[in-house]
C-alpha cells in the first residue's frame, strides 16, 4: 500500500509541474503576441514605439583641431 501511495504522490508532482510548465509557455506566448502588435501598431503609425530617440555620435563629441 506505502508504495501505492508514493506512486500516487508522484504522479500528482508531475501534473503539477506539467501544469506550472504550460503556463510558463502560455505566458511567453502571449508576451511574444503582445510585442508583434506593439511592432505593428507602431510600423503603422510611423514611429518605434519601443525605442527612444536617436542621436547621432557626431553631435556628442567635441570638434578635433
């Protein structure tokens, strides 16, 4: 019987880890969904809405004799 129940307690870890392993995947993709539209909607409206401004390297140094 004590083995019976050993096996009853693993098998309940697996599902549990099974569970936990597909919300990790889920989650990932919707977060990698949630960036394709954020691509998308700021291609369409003309502008990165995930990168900030961009200077150029000339306009931060200093001029050479």
């Amino acid at each position: 019987m004590f083995e019976h129940e050993i096996q009853q307690q693993h098998a309940a870890e697996l599902m549990r880890v099974a569970a936990t392993e597909r919300l990790a995947r889920q989650a990932a993709k919707d977060r990698r969904a949630a960036r394709r539209t954020d691509r998308r909607a700021a291609r369409t409206s003309g502008q990165n809405a995930s990168e900030g401004p961009v200077s150029s390297l000339r306009n931060r140094l200093a001029r050479a004799a």
